[in-house]
C-alpha cells in the first residue's frame, strides 16, 4: 500500500505545503512504479519512494511550524519575538525577512536519496545531485519557451555545447536513446532509453536531437554548465548525477543506480 499527500502526511496549511507535497509525492511515486509495472526496474525502486518523500515531508512539517509558531506563539519569548518583528518591519527591510506568515511551499533537496550518484567533479551553484530543477528562459526552434518544458517524463541527458558538439560526441549521445546503449534491465522488459537534449548559446542542425538556445546564459549560470557539463535528469525533474565531460558508460551507470537495476 502507498500512501501520498494528507494520506501519509498532515501540515498546516500554511504556503500551501499541504496541496504543493501532495503533488510533488506524486511526481515522485508515478516514475518510480511505472518502471515496476513495465518490468524496468526491481520492486525495491519504490522503497525509496517513502525514503525521499519522508525526508520532504519533515522539511514541510518543519517550515509549516514555524509558520504556526509565529502567528500563534507558544511562550512568552516567542511572542515578544513575533511582537518586536512585527513592530521593526513597519520601518526597517531587514525585519520583514523575518516575518513569518506561511513561506510559500518548493521542491526539496533529496540531497540524501539513494539514487544519486555522487559528484566526481568539481561544480558551484544548487544543481547538485538531488536537486530540483531550476528553470529558465530559452529558445526551442526559434520560438520562446522554458527549460523545464523540454525535459519530458522520462530520464533526460542535459549536455552543454560551445558549438557543434564532435562526432565522439554525437555518438555518445545517440547511443543513449537507442534500446541498445540504454541502462542495464531486467530480462524481458521494455527498452528504457535516455533523451539527449543539448543546450548551446546558439541554434545548431543536429539531426535526430533537440537543441535548446541558452541565449541570455542562464541555464549555463544556474547549471554551471561549461562546454561538455553533462547532468542525467530523472523523470521527475531532479538532477541524479552531472559531470564534467560526457561519458555514455557513466551516464548508464547513472540510470541504472537510479533505478535501482
């Protein structure tokens, strides 16, 4: 039996963290036992389901607490505390940070998830493994769109280009999105393939593959992502693992301890 949302957890329901965990232990339970149910991944995937979802849910208890706590204090400390924010935010910025009337519900770190694959490289910014997706402006076939719209629903290679990525490259890439070159399964089961999706400051003609234009940088600021960065996205839009030069073995190796084959 699996339970999500107020069935596993209840929060106050300050910053909508109620309805937004609900969603987000959706998003985290459906990749996971699809998998199971086509035959890609074993049933101890969805272990980690109630692993990673447990850790959230006490982020969002602790943050809705503090949220109850400011608006209804439970001691006399606590209340000449909220008192005196309350009193400074009228005429100084610094104490309105400190209001606390129900911040706003996001996405957790699952910084200790089982499925991650540890950093062999250096990076800066949050896009660590276990890390939600940050989203950004971008150009799709010279229209406007947005990063996370391109993802889809399944395992995603992020891989960033100066320009037209080498034939090594190119290989490597397309290796990933044919039955053969995917992750390890289980006899039997359907092919589980990994899509390719290359970002570069510029459009480039790669047949068969979508390029994403980071033509304000963004993508490459927030990831930093320099010629040849390569994240694995898992199908709920959490990064399982990035390093700094693409590796189609390490990208497989990736998949695999993602979904727990």
């Amino acid at each position: 039996v699996l339970f999500v949302g107020d069935a596993a957890h209840q929060v106050s329901p300050f910053g909508a963290r109620g309805a937004n965990s609900g969603f987000q232990d959706t998003d985290d339970l459906m990749w996971k036992l699809a998998l199971v149910m086509k035959g890609q991944a074993p049933d101890k995937l969805l272990d980690t389901y109630a692993l990673d979802r447990q850790f959230a849910a006490d982020e969002n208890i602790m943050n809705s607490t503090r949220s109850t706590d400011f608006i209804t204090p439970k001691s006399r400390t606590s209340k000449t505390f909220r008192n005196q924010v309350l009193a400074l935010a009228k005429h100084y910025p610094f104490a309105r940070k400190l209001v606390n009337s129900g911040r706003l519900s996001v996405p957790s770190f699952l910084t200790q998830s089982l499925l991650n694959t540890p950093d062999a490289d250096t990076f800066e910014g949050n896009m660590v493994p276990g890390a939600p997706m940050d989203d950004a402006p971008v150009q799709v076939q010279g229209k406007e769109a947005w990063l996370l719209d391109q993802v889809g629903h399944g395992f995603a290679c992020l891989h960033f280009a100066d320009a037209m990525p080498s034939a090594d490259a190119l290989a490597q890439l397309q290796s990933l999105q044919s039955p053969c070159g995917s992750a390890p399964l289980r006899a039997n089961a359907p092919p589980l393939t990994i899509t390719p999706l290359i970002v570069a400051p510029r459009a480039l003609d790669v047949p068969g593959m979508k390029v994403i234009v980071d033509a304000q940088g963004w993508i490459a600021k927030r990831y930093d992502g320099k010629a040849g960065t390569t994240y694995l996205l898992r199908p709920d839009q959490h990064v399982a693992a990035r390093w700094r030069q693409l590796n189609a073995a390490q990208v497989q190796q990736a998949v695999a301890r993602a979904t727990c084959n």
